[in-house]
C-alpha cells in the first residue's frame, strides 16, 4: 500500500482562492457562451472517444474540441494553486484540433473554463462543467514518525518538494503520437487514485496514482515513449523515475528497488525503467504509478483500453 506524493498539503485560503478563482472563471465562460457547457460536456463524455477518456469529475480530464484553424492553437488553464496560466496539450490537425485537460483532484464542482488563442484570431474563452466525485476514504495507522514529520524530515520535504515542483512543470515537444498507455507492471490494482487519506486520524492529500500489486524485482515498464526527466530516492516515494511524454503529460513511478535509467535517457513504450521495491512511504512492496497532465495528477485508468 502506497501513501506518496504528498507534494502539497492543503490550506483553507488556498482552496477558497481556487474555488473563487475557478467560480469567476466559469462565470465569464458562461457569460460568452450559454450553450457550450452542456454541449462540450456531453462530446468529452463519449464511451467512443480515443484514449484518454473523458471524465469530466476533479481527478478526471476533459477532451475540449477548439475547431479547425490551419495551425495549432494554444490553450491554456489556471494553475491549482492561481498562481498563473499553465499550457496545454493541444491535439489535431487543420481540420479539428483538441485540447487535452487535466482537472486537479483539487477543483470545485461546477463551471471552468481555458483560455485560447487561435492565431489570426481573437483570444477566447471555452468552458466545460466539472461534475462532483464522491471518492472513497481510507483510514490508515502507519508510523507516527511518517505522519508528524522531524524537523530534519520535514527540511527534507520541503528541498524535495521544491525540486519536484520544477520538475512537474515540464512541457517539451515533440507531442506524444499516441496517449494510449500501457500498464508499467502485471498485477492486482492495489488501490486506486483518488481515495481520500487519512493516517492515524489526519486527514492528508488524497492517493495521487495507481498502486500495483507485485513482488519485489519485478520489472517496470515505461507506459509510453518518454524521455527521462527526473530520478531519485525521496522520503514519501522512495525510488522515482519521472518521464516526460510531451506536451505536459508526465508520469511518475514510485517505490522501487532498482532505477534502470538515467536523465536524458529516451525511452520506448515497454522498456524497462526500474524494479518493483518497497522504498519510501510504504506498507509493502508495490508500484505507485502517476499519471500527470497540465500539472495535475489524474487518473492512470483513462489512459489505459477499458
């Protein structure tokens, strides 16, 4: 069982900044265009769409289509934290182009909104509905020492913490051809992301990725061409490999007993990055495997053939 990817911890003014922030957002988008949300909402949740799926729920993602334009628009979404606008992944040709957008596990149900600029265009906004998720909760007693961090723990979460936001903030190109991945390893899913987590009576940030049952050694598999951008050994993750995809779309996979790549590294779909441990903040031996889009981590299982 997993418990990592504690990169932020929640404030009260914070999540009332986001949630105004996004209600604002929302407001305009209704404003310039009453018809939309129910439309978009109703294409991003076709059972035919391609790989990812749509689901327009905090965790989840939306597939928002921008029309034809003979070059690739941008779009871009408010960060978590409002801090500033984050890019998105933009899919397409001439003919329909698509924005590809991660919801934050963090989003208040309700209207949002991206921004986009067509070239030769006016610069617009496009809203969709974020609809409400009851995630499950999970009560767990592990280590008071993994819970109610040392000062020497938490300087070093907090070091890491930084280093990771720098790393989480990648967006390269070339953009990945495909976003169908593959499971990194064979095995029971664990436990699935999004259960709301509270360890030894604290509530703490909600299970950011996809835990995999497998024994130790076992080898972990790159979902998706990537290139390298991160390794480490970390207090709550333990040994991590992070690969940029392209785009915006990273993912993470935690906990191992071995790192089989190098930054800078490129990497094909199914080439081994690592082995299955028990390292970090864990109760056995498992892989913690996260999927992250615009910043946000999401739920793995969309990428994934139902």
């Amino acid at each position: 069982m997993s418990f990592c990817f504690p990169i932020t911890r929640a404030c009260p003014a914070l999540i009332s900044r986001r949630k105004a922030l996004l209600r604002g957002m929302g407001a305009l988008a209704g404003l310039a265009l009453p018809m939309a949300i129910p439309a978009l909402a109703a294409a991003a949740g076709r059972a035919s769409d391609p790989l990812p799926r749509a689901l327009l729920v905090p965790g989840g993602l939306a597939r928002l289509p921008l029309g034809p334009s003979p070059a690739r628009p941008r779009a871009f979404a408010p960060a978590a934290d409002g801090s500033a606008e984050v890019p998105l992944l933009v899919l397409g040709d001439a003919s329909a182009w698509t924005a590809v957008v991660g919801i934050p596990l963090s989003a208040a149900p309700g209207p949002a909104s991206i921004h986009v600029e067509t070239p030769g265009g006016a610069p617009r906004s496009l809203g969709y509905e974020i609809v409400p998720k009851q995630y499950r909760e999970q009560r767990l007693t592990v280590e008071p020492r993994t819970v109610d961090l040392s000062p020497e723990d938490e300087a070093r979460w907090q070091r890491e913490r930084s280093h990771q936001a720098g790393v989480m903030a990648t967006f390269s190109t070339p953009l990945p051809a495909s976003l169908a991945m593959r499971v990194p390893v064979p095995g029971r899913r664990s436990s699935s992301f999004g259960l709301r987590r509270v360890f030894n009576g604290q509530a703490r940030n909600p299970h950011s990725g996809m835990d995999i049952a497998a024994t130790t050694g076992t080898p972990v598999l790159a979902p998706l061409a990537a290139r390298v951008i991160d390794t480490g050994d970390y207090f709550f993750n333990g040994n991590t490999v992070w690969l940029d995809h392209g785009g915006g779309l990273l993912s993470m996979v935690c906990h191992l007993s071995a790192i089989d790549a190098q930054v800078g590294d490129a990497v094909d779909a199914g080439q081994r990055v690592g082995a299955v441990g028990a390292t970090g903040r864990v109760t056995g031996p498992h892989l913690h495997w996260g999927v992250m889009l615009n910043r946000s981590m999401v739920d793995p299982a969309l990428f994934l053939p139902s």
